[in-house]
C-alpha cells in the first residue's frame, strides 16, 4: 500500500474489501471471504441488507437531515419502538457508542448535582471498554487506550467484573458514588461472562436500588439481538435504569441511543445535552428499519441456535486440546489454551482460510456473525476456524 495520510489510530489489515453481500464480503478481484466478525459486532442483519438497504435509499432521496430544532417523524418512531422494546421510557440518539455512554455518564453526574454530590463518582469494572471519549475512556480499563490522556480517574472507581461483593465494599467505603456502568458480556475486554450469569445483573441492580444509585448497562455491543435477545439483560429479571446501545442498532449506519427510565427520566433539558446529527430522519428510519427486521423475523432465535452450533461444534472437534467457549447467541469466545501463540491467527485465518475473525483478551478468538448466517454458512466457520486451530493446537 502506498504511503497513507490517514492517521494511524488502527493497526490495519493488508486487505480492503469493496463489496458486502449477507455473511460475505468481496475484495476488488471478487475473492469471498466469510465474515464472522460483522465489522466488530455491526452488521448483525449481515452486509447490505435488502430491507435496510431500500429504507436508506428511499430516505435518501426523500430527507436526510434537517436539524433537532424541528420535530423529527421517524426519530418518534425509532425512538417509541426502541423504548418499548427495552421497557425504557425515553431516548436520545446519538450517533457512535462512546457518544451513547458520554450521555449517560453526563446523565449520572447531573443526578449526583441533583442530590447535592460534590465529587460523584461511578462504579466501573476491570477489563471494561466504553468509548474513546474523554468521560467514556476514563469508564475503560484499557490502559492502552487512557495512556496519556490524563483520564479523569477520580471520578471512577474500578473493581473485578463479577464480583458483586467487590461492589458492596465500594458502597461501604464512598459516600459519593452515584452509579454503576458495567456491560452484560465484556466484548473488547475477552468475551467475559460474569461467572453465575446474567443474574450477576440482578445483583447489581439490588445494589443500585439500596444506595439509591442508576444501574446503567452499556449494551453497544450486546444489543440489538447479538446474544439472541433484544438486549442481553432481558435474559434476567433485571432493568437498567440508563442503557446505551449503538453498533447493531444501524446495521452499519453510524447511529448510538441513550435510554433512561424512572428515575434516570428527565435528567436531561431543553439545552443540556445535544447533537447536530443526532437521530437525523436518515439515521432514525435505518434503526426503525433495523428494530423491524429484528422483531418480525426469527433472526433472534437463529442467533442462538447458530451461536451454540458454531460453540459446540469448535469445542467438540477441538476437546483434545483444552479449547472452551463462551458468549451467548452470536457473541461468541473461543478460548484456547494461553501458551498457544495467537498473534497470527488473524492473519493465517483470512490468508489461508478467508475466514474474517478477531482475536481478544490476548487467546479468545471472538466470532461475532451475523445474527442471520445460514446452517451452512454456520458449517464453514466451524470448518475453517478448525482447520486453522488443530494444526496450531497439535504442535
Ligand atoms: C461495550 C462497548 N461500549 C462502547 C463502545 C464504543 O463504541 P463506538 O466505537 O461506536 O464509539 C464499544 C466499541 O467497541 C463497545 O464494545
């Protein structure tokens, strides 16, 4: 590749791809690759989408953006399904992740105003990711990502994901701490699942109602039926009081949602929170198209079914070699034994297997397909990523 004058935030992969077909993307010289990735948990109806496709057509030619000092038709829309799928009682639309969490950790200090806080602080996990922004970055664990950007540090305070007791310390030790912000499964940070489940959710939330603090769940990566539900804690009794989600939601349209409900509702006014393209008409009728989809299909329930074909099949080929999987419905970890060498299995899986995949937490392979990938499509990762692993494993 020529010298580029993009910044190099990314370390990018010697490949670009010019076409995308459901579970397929193409490269100039039209060679398929089976993506198992979805543009990092995106594409979750699989690449341009016929439905989603027309709807962005359409609404381009019709009205792309005109400002949210007008009422907006099909952000009403997008906004009242997504609510009252998430059982949430008002939205605002934002246009990434980390701008979705900016919001709701904003939302969490003006409820810590409210109560007369001086220095409130928000709970977040070890191995957490959040965003890029200021507020969201400081929220991450990651220290490659804070380095250096003088994180506001004093205003989280950090413990083992999981561990609800780790929690309940924190409340006896801080009388300032107005919220939690967690994700139902850690997605950058290695496909962690909290060891007793979702109902790890449920705990927390009886923390957050005892203290009087706001549960807040990132689902960004989680949402929009990745694990097999609309959002992951939907597989518990527990609800947030904020929840954010972007990713999914646009099916690769850049869109972001901060919900809230009781008494995380009305936190924001007229002037105290805002976006210029935030929920654009364009924008709101890919995420309504999206909620559709999603809702009228059964592409929920394939991703559980293929979720746990894709599982059970790798481990089952690979049980010789103490390989374990974990994840729910499309949101899937491959986790190999920790000597095994990974640095190169991204690599070798697209070269030698066209199989598009990511490798996280240092040796979890992490699948994240389209929710809406065939039996037979589901049969060729299981076959490629095979391929690809035994060799590897039985050296
Ligand atoms: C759980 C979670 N939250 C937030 C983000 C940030 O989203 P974005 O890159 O759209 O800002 C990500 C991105 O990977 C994520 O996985």
């Amino acid at each position: 590749m020529s010298a580029s004058y993009l910044m190099p935030t990314y370390a990018r992969q010697p490949i670009s791809f010019t076409r995308g077909a459901g579970s397929w993307l193409y490269t100039e010289d039209d060679t398929p690759y089976l993506d198992a990735l979805t543009g990092i948990a995106v594409c979750g109806l699989g690449h341009c989408h016929p439905t989603i496709t027309q709807a962005i057509q359409e609404q381009a030619a019709t009205l792309i953006h005109t400002s949210n000092l007008f009422g907006v038709d099909w952000q009403e829309r997008a906004g009242e399904a997504l609510c009252q799928a998430a059982g949430m009682d008002s939205v605002f639309f934002a246009n990434s992740g980390a701008e979705a969490n900016e919001a709701a950790l904003k939302m969490a200090r003006l409820y810590a105003n409210n109560k007369g806080f001086a220095r409130p602080k928000v709970i977040v996990m070890e191995n957490s990711f959040h965003g890029r922004t200021l507020l969201s970055v400081s929220a991450t664990a990651n220290p490659k990502a804070r380095e250096g950007f003088f994180t506001l540090d004093d205003d989280f305070i950090r413990v083992p994901f999981g561990d609800v007791d780790a929690v309940k310390q924190a409340a006896e030790q801080h009388q300032d701490i107005c919220a939690i912000l967690v994700e139902p499964i850690q997605g950058e940070g290695g496909l962690n699942t909290p060891k007793n489940g979702f109902t790890y959710l449920e705990e927390l939330e009886a923390v957050c109602d005892a203290n009087d603090w706001l549960f807040m769940l990132d689902e960004v990566q989680t949402g929009n039926g990745r694990t097999g539900k609309y959002f992951a804690y939907q597989h518990s009794n527990a609800r947030p009081d904020v929840l954010t989600t972007a990713k999914g939601l646009g099916n690769g349209f850049p869109v972001g949602a901060c919900m809230v409900r009781g008494r995380a509702n009305g936190l924001f006014s007229a002037g105290s929170h805002g976006s210029t393209y935030g929920g654009t008409p364009l924008a709101s009728r890919v995420v309504y198209s999206v909620y559709q989809e999603l809702s009228n299909t059964d592409v929920m329930s394939n991703a559980v079914t293929e979720g746990d074909f894709i599982r059970s099949q790798v481990t089952d080929a690979l049980k010789d070699y103490g390989v374990s999987s974990r994840g729910a419905g499309m949101m899937i970890g491959i986790v190999l034994p920790e000597h095994i060498d990974c640095s190169q299995l991204v690599n070798r899986a697209r070269d030698e297997q066209k199989l598009i995949i990511n490798v996280t937490g240092g040796h979890v392979i992490r699948l994240l397909p389209p929710l809406n990938m065939t039996r037979d499509e589901s049969t060729q990762v299981v076959e490629r990523l095979v391929a690809l692993l035994k060799p590897t494993l039985a050296q």
